[in-house]
C-alpha cells in the first residue's frame, strides 16, 4: 500500500483535574480518546513508564503505571505523550502518522467521569507550504528569462515583436515545436530516451502525402489518413527495436534520422512538390470565424481567453481544495493567486492581439487540442502514470506487474503518431514537400523538453 505520511500536530487536552480522579478513570478517558480518533497506526516507544499491551501494529491490550507521585512527560504510543504536574490538569499531545485515510482532532472536556465527557469536533487547519524567494526564482528560473529575452527583443525592434500579426506568425511558425514536444516528453520520461529522428519521419510523411495528393490529385482527407498510418507505422517499427530487442533509443532512432531522410529523397527525387489543395491548406492555416463580427477585432478570439482563464482559474481552485480536503500540503493561497493573476493577464494579452489581427489561428487550435488530451493522459490516467513510474524505477515498476516493454513501446509509437501531424502542419505551413523540411526538428523538440523542465533521467 502507498504510504502517504502526514505529519500533524495534534493537540488533545483533558480539562479535568485530577484531585479525587482515580489511575483507572484516567486512562479510561485517555483510551476513549484514542478510540475516538479513528482507526490509526500507534508504535511503542522506549522510554514507555509502566507496562503495556499491544498488538503486532496497533494498541489492543491494557496499560498501567503509577502515578501517585508522577511528574514529567510519558510517552506511550505513536509519539503519544502525557504530561502534568502533580495534582494540576493532565495534557495529552499526540503526533500520528497517518497511512491511508482520514484524521479527526478532538477536544475534550468535563468532569472528572468519563460519563460527563463531551467530544466536540475541531476543524484541521490546512496545511500550506510557502516558498521562500530563492525558491521561487529557483523554480520559475525558466520562465523569468523568458520574459528577458521578450522584453529584450521587443525594445531592440521597438515594439515589432509583440505585433499582432508577428504574434500569429510566431504561433504559425511553432506549431509544430510544441507537437513534437508533447510526443518527446513521453520518451523522456521513460527514462531520460529521446528519438532523434522525428525531423526525418517529419520530412517522410509530408514526401508521401505531397506525392499524393500533388503528383496523384488524391482525396486530402484520404491522404491524412495515410500519412497518420505511416507515421504510426515508423514508430510501432522503432518501439519494437526499443522495446523488445531492447537496442538503446539512441541508436534505433539515429538509424531512423539517417533511413528516413534518405527515403524522403527517394520518394520526391530530390525535388519540391507545391502547391498544395486548397481545402488541405485550409485545415491548417485558416481562422476561427468572428461570430460577433466586429471589424478590425475578433470579439470570438477574446472571449475565448477569457473562457479559459476561467476555466483555469476554477480547475486550479478545485484541484486545491481536493488537496486540502485529503489532507495534502498545497500552495499558499497568496502564491497561488499572483501565480493565477499573471497567467490570465498573459493568456488575456496573447489573445488580444491575436484578436487585432485576424483571430484564432486553425494550427493554434490543433496545438491546443492535442496539449490538452495528453495532459490529462500523462495526468489522469494509468497508462500516463506508467511512464513516469518506468522513468523513476524500471525494476520496480516490472516487479509491481507493470508491462514495462509495453510502456516503451506505447512511448515511441505515440511519437510517429505526433511526427506524422508535425508533418501535416508543416507541409501546410510551406504549401509543399520538399527533402529538407524537418531538418533539426529534433533538436527543437528535445531542447523545449529539457529547457521547460523535464528530467534528464526520466
């Protein structure tokens, strides 16, 4: 079973006096406290005064001292401790650690018979961590020079940068980086793999979809559906080598970079294909209509960012009170509410000047889509969990019955699956096929991984 330890203080204190209060009543009040607590992991400690019962993991039996003339702090079981002075009020502080399920804190108060004792519930304070500076420039290191360099190039092309249509242009123009990222985050988090020849798969699929659909006047749509294939097929021909001949990814996927390229070559003879059918550009580099259709703004693009600021602002609010409500660590409200302001505020920019120009762009739609689906696989799902339990243990994780050779399989067939829509986007972009598109492709899609955070080891 996993163990998630919460360390709570919990403070239990007998308002009653001990003049006229015999030993046994005493601990008749002291067990009906630990009864009320619910069911918890109690461990004897070594400095136990008296002598006990218990069972292999829980405190069963009966427990007598002598305190007539006692005066000082006694530990008794799982960091539980009693302590008074002679003849005043009798305190219990207790430490738990809880293994599965939920705690209760109690105060106790009343008379000296257990009979007059009333329980009322208290509330547990929420348990916030809060980062110190250091910490915080340590974590969003990253994104502070992010911002560096946008104000830095942004002054040196007096504004130009942030310009409406530069903006969708930048957009357009990395749509495929963060394709091919998301499908390389799976191989690294394997275990710190890469597949360097996506750059290669990129140019293939796009030759044989050019081919087809420029050279044969094929179907696009037919030719969409032959192009995934193809890429789906690289990548189940590249696991297999990974996952079961257990070659290293390194050497498979340098293979790959190097035959696919090659291939590339040989299905466009070295030449360009263009242009491409309109109704294939379309899919790609067209906009999201203005419903409203307000000239020289799209109202629809902006109420789009704010839709999702909602709707992040609510998915983080909740995510924390189900935390909270679980008794895990989170956040400190004020960290988390500066952190929700400034994404919101840049999500409400970025999409107000999208808006000045001509909208959503169709290739941030398709990039955003297929973020969204794969967060909640890496997040919500088995499957997802299994590729970062192989990344952190492959032993382990194959002893525990997970299919590990599976795990490395599903990671490389998902990145032809991702390498061969990079295709399509990319082929859009150029409105042709052409030998050396995709080249250093790779290098994009591992640099975003390890400069956003992933692990080098998995």
């Amino acid at each position: 079973m996993k163990k998630i330890v919460l360390a709570l203080t919990f403070v239990l204190v007998g308002s009653f006096m001990l003049a006229g209060c015999s030993k046994d009543e005493i601990l008749n009040h002291y067990n009906n406290i630990v009864q009320s607590a619910g069911s918890i992991e109690l461990t004897g400690k070594s400095s136990l005064q008296g002598e006990k019962e218990k069972g292999i993991d829980d405190y069963t039996g009966t427990y007598t001292a002598d305190y007539a003339n006692f005066s000082g702090t006694e530990y008794l079981f799982g960091g539980t401790s009693i302590k008074r002075e002679a003849g005043k009020e009798l305190s219990i502080d207790c430490t738990l650690e809880i293994t599965e399920g939920t705690a209760k804190v109690f105060w106790i108060s009343g008379s000296d018979h257990v009979k007059d004792r009333k329980i009322r519930k208290r509330s547990v304070k929420k348990m916030e961590k809060k980062l110190s500076f250091s910490e915080v420039l340590k974590k969003y290191t990253m994104v502070i020079v992010l911002v560096l360099v946008v104000i830095m190039f942004t002054a040196n092309t007096k504004g130009v940068m942030l310009l409406p249509q530069n903006v969708n242009n930048l957009v357009a123009q990395n749509a495929y980086v963060f394709i091919l990222a998301t499908g390389m985050l799976f191989c690294i988090l394997t275990g710190g793999n890469i597949d360097l020849s996506v750059g290669s798969v990129v140019c293939f699929v796009a030759a044989v979809g050019g081919k087809m659909m420029v050279l044969n006047n094929m179907n696009p749509y037919l030719t969409m559906l032959v192009m995934l294939i193809t890429g789906i097929a690289i990548g189940a021909w590249q696991g297999f080598w990974i996952a079961y001949v257990r070659i290293p990814p390194f050497i498979v996927t340098l293979a790959g970079m190097l035959a696919f390229r090659g291939l590339s070559n040989v299905v466009l003879q070295g030449q360009t294909l263009a242009p491409m059918p309109d109704s294939y550009l379309a899919l790609f580099n067209n906009y999201i209509p203005d419903f409203v259709g307000k000239e020289g703004f799209n109202v629809t693009c902006f109420a789009v960012g704010i839709i999702v600021c909602i709707v992040y602002v609510l998915l983080v609010m909740k995510n924390r009170a189900d935390r909270a409500k679980k008794g895990y660590s989170v956040e400190a409200f004020g960290g988390a509410a500066v952190k929700m302001v400034l994404i919101c505020a840049v999500v409400l920019a970025f999409m107000f000047r999208l808006a000045q120009y001509k909208g959503i762009p169709n290739s941030l739609v398709w990039v955003a889509v297929i973020i969204a689906i794969y967060t909640y696989i890496a997040s919500k799902t088995t499957t997802g969990r299994y590729f970062y339990a192989v990344g952190g243990n492959e032993k382990a994780t194959k002893l525990s019955g997970i299919n590990t050779n599976k795990v490395y399989f599903l990671a490389y067939l998902n990145m032809g699956l991702l390498a061969a829509i990079a295709g399509m986007v990319t082929m859009a972009r150029l409105n042709s096929a052409n030998p050396q598109a995709g080249t250093n492709f790779e290098m994009d899609a591992i640099g975003s991984c390890f400069i956003g955070g992933a692990s080098a080891y998995g």
